[in-house]
C-alpha cells in the first residue's frame, strides 16, 4: 500500500472521529437544552427539542434545573418589607431558571407552560366545580377537548410548577393567560404516603400545599404532556 494512501486513510480516520466529537457535543448541548452552548439552561427549549424533533436519546437520569419561586421581595419577622443583601432570603438570591414568555396560548382553549413543557387547559374550570379525588382522576381521563383525548390530572410537582410565589390570588405568574382560576385549592393525582386515604392539593390562592381525605371536594385542573 503506497504511503499517499495509508496517509489518506489516516487523515479519514481522523475527520470521522473529529465529527463524531463534534456531533457528540452538539447533542449534549441540545439535550441539556443549552441551545447555543453558553452555559445557559432552557427547559422549555428541551421539551420543544423533544416535542417537535423526537430527541428521544437524552439521558432520561440527567440535572433537572429547578425553576425560579418568583418571590422577589425581601420581609422581616413581623412582615415588613427590607432590604434583601444579607438576608440570605430566596428573594436575595432569586436561584433558578425560567423562560420568556413563561406561556404560550395556542388559540384553541390550550396553553403551554414553556418552563416545563406542559399543556394546560386555559379555562382553570374546564371541568366544572369541585368534585371529590376519584371523579376528579375520572374526569380528566375521560375529557376529550382542543382535539386531545389524553388530558390527565396532574402530580403534585407538576401542579405546584404553575405556583410563583412573588403572587397571591391567584398565586400565578403575572401575566398569565388562563382564566378561571378559583383561588381555592385544586386536586393533584398525588397521593399521601403517610395517610393513603387522603391526596396532595394545591391552594391557588397563596400556593400552599396540603393534603385532604380523597372524599372531599376540590377543583380540578387538567394537564397533558410530560414526561
């Protein structure tokens, strides 16, 4: 074999693991939603790489970030508003991340939540009332709406994701698009461990989280995607 050849040979070699690494890099980076590599982390990014692109190959067992509380404001023992150096208050640090715009409204009674790629209902009420924890679990199974028959009622977590603790009444985002938002408490498909007879709730109006016996009557939310 001439020397011009195995040199060739060589070199081909070299490309190809060359843009092995390369395409490597670029998928970590897409799969940790940090599109332009810059250290920066988008969730909503990364559902819509795996929504809209089938990335179906992210590691499944990788960093969650946590998303911001939204509070942004710093209070005493008594509730007064202070100053936030020092404090070492959530507000002072503001640690997690978020997106721009938080939501997005299809147009068509859906918007998606783009920090966690979740589909929500607008109407906070499509389901009407308050309804005990297994109507609620049965009703959104069976909801057909916006074209989607595989509405669910949502986890704790993924109920709670909605919160922003800078608000109260509704404890919501500012600016969000939904309506019909009961600043009461909504069920969650979450179940207490301690107390198996009872499931996880989220209050709307300040964003506690409780538990309460299945039996009881709360509002329901439906949710669908996720992963």
């Amino acid at each position: 074999m001439s020397r011009t050849k195995i040199l060739g040979n060589t070199l081909t070699v070299w490309v190809c693991l060359l843009m092995l690494a390369v395409s490597n890099v670029w998928a970590d980076g897409i799969c940790r939603a940090d599109i332009d590599f810059s250290g920066d982390v988008y969730p909503g990014d990364a559902m819509i790489m795996l929504a809209e692109w089938g990335r179906e190959d992210c590691a499944p067992n990788g960093p969650a970030p946590v998303p911001k509380t939204g509070q942004f404001t710093c209070y005493k023992t008594n509730g007064d508003v202070r100053l936030c150096s020092g404090t070492g208050e959530d507000a002072e640090y503001q640690k997690g991340v978020t997106t721009t715009p938080r939501f997005t409204d299809h147009g068509n009674g859906t918007v998606t939540d783009n920090l966690t790629g979740l589909i929500w209902t607008k109407d906070a009420q499509q389901i009407l009332g308050q309804i005990n924890w297994q109507a609620a679990l049965d009703a959104c199974n069976d909801l057909d709406y916006a074209g989607y028959d595989d509405w669910r009622l949502p986890n704790g977590n993924e109920l709670n994701s909605l919160i922003d603790r800078g608000y109260y009444n509704p404890a919501l985002p500012f600016g969000h698009p939904f309506t019909n938002v009961v600043s009461s408490y909504y069920w969650s498909s979450t179940t207490s461990a301690g107390y198996t007879d009872d499931a996880w709730g989220v209050s709307m109006y300040d964003g506690s989280v409780y538990y309460d016996v299945k039996t009881g009557y709360h509002y329901v939310w439906p949710v669908r995607g996720g992963q």
